[in-house]
C-alpha cells in the first residue's frame, strides 16, 4: 500500500461495499484518505474516479453505487 512518505504493508480487517455517503460517518471520514474530509469532498472524488468507469450513468447513479471503507491494521 502506498503511504505518505514511502509504501508500507498492512492487513485488512474489514471491507463494506456499497455505503451510501449519508452512512459514512464523521469518524470514518476523518480517516480517510487525504483530501476526503466531508460528503461533498467524498462525492467528488466518487465521481471523478468512477464517473468515466461507468459512462453509461449520470452522476446521481455513479453516487448511488455508494463507497467502499476498508480498516486497515498498518505494520509497524
């Protein structure tokens, strides 16, 4: 996995797929990668990342896929 400062090794311990944006809470967005810190910084990068993936949806459909949040125990 990359990191700040270089790339590190993990394991995984959980992966929710498909949460709607009004489930994720402000915990796990203060988690989350750098730059996501509110539903509508979460939105964008949704979209941006999936919108050309999924030409065939409009945005209201990209973002209806929801996101995925994954946990994550980071060796030493």
């Amino acid at each position: 996995m990359l990191m700040s400062g270089g790339s590190g090794t993990g394991t995984c311990t959980e992966v929710l797929q498909h949460v709607p944006l009004a489930s994720v809470t402000a915990e796990q967005l203060a988690l989350s990668l750098p730059g996501i810190r509110s539903t509508q910084q979460l939105r964008a990068a949704l979209l941006q990342r999936y919108g050309v993936m999924f030409p065939g949806l409009d945005e209201t459909q990209v973002v209806a896929r929801g996101c995925a949040i994954t946990r994550l125990i980071l060796d030493g």
